[in-house]
C-alpha cells in the first residue's frame, strides 16, 4: 500500500473519533515508515530467501535463518501495538465513503 493511503486512512479514523492531535499523528507518521521497513523486509526474504548463507567468523560459510524474519516480526508487532495505542481495530473501524471500503 501507498504510504499516503495509509496515512490518509488512519487520519480518517482518528477523525471520526475526533482524535486527530499531534501526538497521534506522529504515531501514524511511525506507523507508515514501520510499514514502508516492512515492504523492504519481505522483498528481501523473497531475494534471499528464508535461510541464508554467511562466512562466519572462523571463515567458515554458515546457513542461518534470514535475520529480516525476525526484524519483519518486531516491526509488525510494533505495528499492532500502534494501532491498539490509538484504539483502532476491526471493531472501531468507520467507514466514511463507499470509495474507502474494500
């Protein structure tokens, strides 16, 4: 997604709940770049894959699991613990035009 659609998106709700303050715009700011880190990660997983190869420090090469799962699983995490911050989820959800729903 578009990180202007998602802004524009989240704005929208806190709107409706008349919650749009700069501090929860700056929470949304955080959210779409943790989104934008997100789309690099997973184009990364599918150019390396799942596991990787590595010299370790011996000189020896190592297969070890690609560290952008873990780094793709803390920032989804962090993801969630914004949207929960700003009390939006699947139940608080208002539509405002029939051009917003998917």
């Amino acid at each position: 997604m578009a990180r202007k659609s998602v802004k524009k998106s989240l704005i929208d709700q806190l709107r409706a709940k008349n919650a749009n303050i700069d501090a929860f715009i700056a929470l949304i700011d955080d959210y779409t770049a943790m989104n934008e880190m997100c789309s690099a990660l997973r184009k990364d997983i599918k150019e390396r894959g799942v596991l990787i190869k590595e010299t370790n420090c011996t000189g020896r090469e190592v297969t070890k699991p690609n560290p952008s799962i873990k780094e793709l699983r803390d920032n989804q995490k962090a993801m969630l613990a914004i949207l929960k911050q700003l009390n939006l989820d699947t139940d608080t959800v208002r539509v405002t035009s029939d051009d917003d729903e998917l």
